[in-house]
C-alpha cells in the first residue's frame, strides 16, 4: 500500500512545523540532528543515520521493561525511552530539524501502532522505527517498505497508510496523561484513530 499525505494538508510546510509534540527546536534535538546531517550533504543520509538512531539506541518501553512514560520528542531523547509513537515523535523532531518533511501514520494492531511517513526524492516512504527486538524487522528503504510488523488483514488488522502532519490526538491525549509504571501502556493504549 503506498502511503498518501493527509487528505486535511498536502503542504509540505506542515510536514515541518516544531510543536509541544515534535519539538525539533529544542536544543537537545538541533545538536543530534546537527550530527546526522555532518555525515553528508545528502538528506537519505541524514534520514538514515536518524532512523538508526531511532530504531536501535531508544529503547522501545516493552523491550526494556521500562515503566517510564514519554510523549515529547525532547524528553524521549534525554531518557532514551519510548512506545513507538513517543519514538516517532522523536523520529520526526530529527528528520524535520533537518529540513526533511516528516509526518505520522498508523497501523491498528493488537493497538494502534505509529509509524513515520518522510518525504524524500519526490515522494513519501514509511518508515518504522519501532525496535528490531521481540520479532519485529522495521528497516530504512525508499523502495519496498520494511516495516516493523506485517498487517494481517485476516484477524481484522487495518492499515492506515496516511500520512498526517500531526500526531494523532488519541495518542497525545493517552501518552499525555497515563501514569508510569509497570504496564501503563496496557491501559488504555488506543486500539484506533
């Protein structure tokens, strides 16, 4: 399924905007992005080193058995901590710090599942920076999408292959205001946009 941009913005300038959210203006997220982007001029390359980064130095809060709750991009990269939408809030803060028009998709899973969506060479490509831990094989490529885990329309999963702008509201509301602990994210993690 090819990703589309969301159908309430198709301007590439909202896939750059710094919030509460993806708070790329933070200092914290200029200078990891700073550093991606030194390896060369070219933005796939920036975005790759970002996505790596992403995918393999923040732990996934169920890999780690980490009971921390994080939701703004700046907080995930200072406690190297998140569930996939908190790593792809910060995804989004380094890609967009570098210019490179980022935004959020989903996947409904056991739960809603986030990914990102970016905007490279002329068109969108997906990217899941979920954690290659527990099973999951999310890779970094611009043309057959690897994502972290496969849809199976049979047991009533749903793909949603667009891209928005912003995070989803439901997720912010819940990583917003869910205490941590052992488990928070089994309560009450939305299963759907």
């Amino acid at each position: 399924m090819s990703p589309v941009p969301s159908p309430t913005s198709v301007r590439l300038s909202d896939y750059l905007v710094s919030d509460a959210v993806v708070d790329h203006e933070h200092p914290s997220i200029r200078a990891q992005a700073a550093g991606f982007r030194a390896a060369g001029d070219d933005p796939v390359g920036g975005a790759e080193a970002a996505f790596r980064f992403v995918r393999d130095e923040i732990d996934h809060v169920l890999d780690a058995c980490d009971p921390r709750v994080t939701w703004r991009a700046s907080d995930v990269l200072r406690e190297r901590v998140g569930i996939c939408h908190a790593k792809a809030h910060l995804l989004a803060a380094l890609l967009r710090a570098q210019g490179i028009p980022a935004g959020f998709c989903y996947q409904e899973l056991s739960a809603l599942h986030g990914l990102n969506g970016v905007y490279l060479h002329g068109k969108w490509t997906r990217l899941d920076a979920r954690g290659n831990r527990t099973g999951a094989r999310g890779e970094f490529s611009l043309g057959e999408e690897k994502l972290a885990w496969p849809v199976d329309f049979a047991r009533g999963e749903r793909d949603h292959p667009e891209i928005h702008p912003a995070p989803a509201a439901v997720v912010v509301d819940f990583l917003m205001t869910a205490e941590p602990g052992p488990g928070w994210y089994g309560k009450g993690l939305p299963a759907t946009l």
